[in-house]
C-alpha cells in the first residue's frame, strides 16, 4: 500500500485537498480499490496526464466527399488551432477534393490518405480504421473526429492547451453549434448566425423544423487515444476504457452544414444516395425523407425555404434561437493576416 500512495501523491497537489482525499480512502476500501483502478489506468493507458500540453500529439480524422469547397479552410483552421496531423479518408470524391487532400499530404500535415471508392457509406468502420492507425502509428494522445464542415474552435486559439485543462477525463463532450447559412452564395466563412443552444421539441415545432434535425446535432466526443475502444453513433461518441466524461466548455464546434441553396441539393443527394445502399435502415432518417420527398421530386428549394428563409432567420434572432457569433470568421482573418503579412517580408 505504502507504494500505491506514494505512485498516488504524484497525481495530485499537495494540499489540504490531497491529504483529506488519502484520509477519506483509507477509510474506505470500495473508494480505495476504484481509485487503485483508475491509477492503474492512468499510469499505464493514458500516460499524457504527466505531459505538458505542448508535448501532446492531437490528430484529427476527417471522413469527406466532395467537399472542394470547404476542406482546405478546415485543414487551414484547425492546424492554425494546434492539431499536428491529419488522417483523411475520401469516400469516391468525384471533384477537387483529392487534389486539395494531395497538396497538404506533400506539405506534410496530412499522415495518410485512404480512398473508399464504394457507395456503401461505412462511417463508423472507417472511423474506427483511422482511429487505430492515429493511435498505433502516429502515437496520438487525443483523436478528434471530425466532418470537413465542422471546426473545433479553441478559446485559448491552442487546441493542445484546452485539452490539458480537461486532462483528467478521457471522453470530452462538445458542443456544435449550428449555423444558419447566408442568404447569397458568398463565403461560408463570413457567416455570423450560429443556434446560441439547444432546443427544446416545443421550440423545434416553433420553427416548423419537426422534418429534421437541422437545428440539432449531438455533442462530439474528443477522446483519450489509450483509452480508445470504438467509436459508436456514426463519430459522435466513443467507447473507451474507464470511461471519464467531462462536458467541456473551452472548445465549441462551429459548424457549417448547409452553406447555401447549391451545396444543400447535393448534400441531400450524396447522403440520400448513400443511405439508400446501407442495409441498416434505422439510420439517416431525416435524410432518407429529404431525400424521397424533396429530392426526387425536384423541391429541394421548397426544403430550403422552408428551413432557411429570412423570415425564418429574423424570428430565431428575436426568439433568442440564434446569436451572432464571429470567432471562426475572426480567427480565419487573422490567419490570413499572418500569410499576408510573412509574404510582404519576402
């Protein structure tokens, strides 16, 4: 026991704290063998709760098709935030996607590029295929599993130092927040509605949104690499070992579905397409119905309309649904400042 305790005094503060904490487990021999259990975890498969922030390895995966015009400013993003690399897998992209995904593999930032040419969409298998490989090949102490149109904005503009302050959880609940796309086709980026919270079915009927989950997305979940089992819910929540969830607040997923009336009618065919392959029909549900309903019958923009009209957007403003939110807008413009800024210097 004397070496249990002594392994143990290493993870914790001296303080009043520590000392009323060891005082509480001797006394108490089921609080004693968890916490045993959960030192056994945290020495041998999550060893990063020693490392310094700056010391962690973070890689992301990104599951994408089509997706020329969004890809490069989430590789952009999200290395600028502190992510070291990326594992991509592209499922039959038939625009510029693999090109863009081939300039930053020759820069380095991307690890590996894996091509799913099938039209059956397997997001979990692949998920879970770059996973292993982030955590086996490439030594990752978090993965984060995102879509091309998500960006995991960091409050402290340092993805590795927001996660050090959650170190001792290995599964990091985050929140997504929605956008609502411009009225033009203008740039994505400079989109400022974003859905302030979640809401509730009464507020979803509201805004006649009951045809889907526009306005809804589950939280992500960020997890240790050690700790990684499987990721479950497409890649919205994993199972891992001695599972520690922790709601974190410091890191927010802005995220960019719908950008304008072109990219929703060929979202809802890819996804409608894809679906329609998968042998698990519980699945997709909004999707299948856009899909048959909409799509096929050539009244994607009456879907559209119908989601995202100004009307719509001005009574979400005055209803407190949505808020204007500039971080990812501000933060890609100081970017590009940079860029700018290091070309004048040659």
């Amino acid at each position: 026991m004397n070496s249990f305790f002594a392994k143990l005094c290493t993870h914790f503060i001296k303080s009043k704290e520590k000392r009323t904490f060891i005082e509480e487990l001797l006394s108490d021999k089921k609080k004693y063998n968890e916490t045993r259990a959960m030192l056994s975890m945290v020495e041998k498969d999550i060893p990063f709760y020693n490392k310094k922030p700056e010391d962690y390895k973070v890689i992301m995966l990104l599951l994408v098709k089509d997706e020329e015009d969004i890809i490069e400013n989430n590789l952009i993003f999200h290395k600028n935030m502190g992510v070291d690399g990326f594992i991509v897998t592209d499922n039959n992209s038939t625009d510029g996607t693999l090109d863009i995904l081939q300039k930053y593999k020759d820069k380095g930032w991307i690890l590996e590029i894996i091509r799913e040419p099938g039209k059956l969409f397997l997001q979990a298998e692949w998920v879970n295929q770059m996973a292993v490989l982030a955590r086996d090949n490439y030594g990752a102490d978090w993965i984060i599993s995102a879509d091309a149109d998500e960006f995991f904005y960091a409050n402290s503009h340092n993805i590795k130092q927001d996660l050090y302050e959650n170190r001792f959880a290995n599964a990091l609940k985050v929140n997504i927040k929605n956008s609502f796309p411009l009225e033009t086709d203008a740039d994505y980026i400079e989109g400022k509605y974003f859905m302030s919270r979640r809401l509730t079915s009464t507020e979803l009927d509201k805004i006649s949104a009951s045809v889907g989950g526009i306005y809804q997305t589950n939280p992500k979940t960020i997890v240790a690499a050690q700790a990684f089992w499987s990721y479950r819910y497409g890649n919205h929540d994993a199972t891992v070992y001695n599972r520690k969830t922790a709601n974190i607040s410091n890191i927010e997923i802005f995220h960019y579905a719908v950008r304008n009336l072109k990219h929703f009618e060929k979202k809802i065919k890819n996804g409608g397409e894809a679906l329609l392959e998968h042998p698990d029909k519980q699945i997709g549900t909004h999707w299948r119905i856009w899909y048959e309903k909409y799509y096929l019958t050539g009244k994607i923009a009456d879907l559209y309309n119908l989601l995202y009209s100004p009307n719509k957007l001005q009574f979400m403003l005055d209803s407190g649904y949505i808020s204007v939110d500039t971080r990812v807008r501000d933060f890609m413009q100081e970017i590009k400042a940079a860029e700018n800024d290091k070309t004048c210097d040659l």
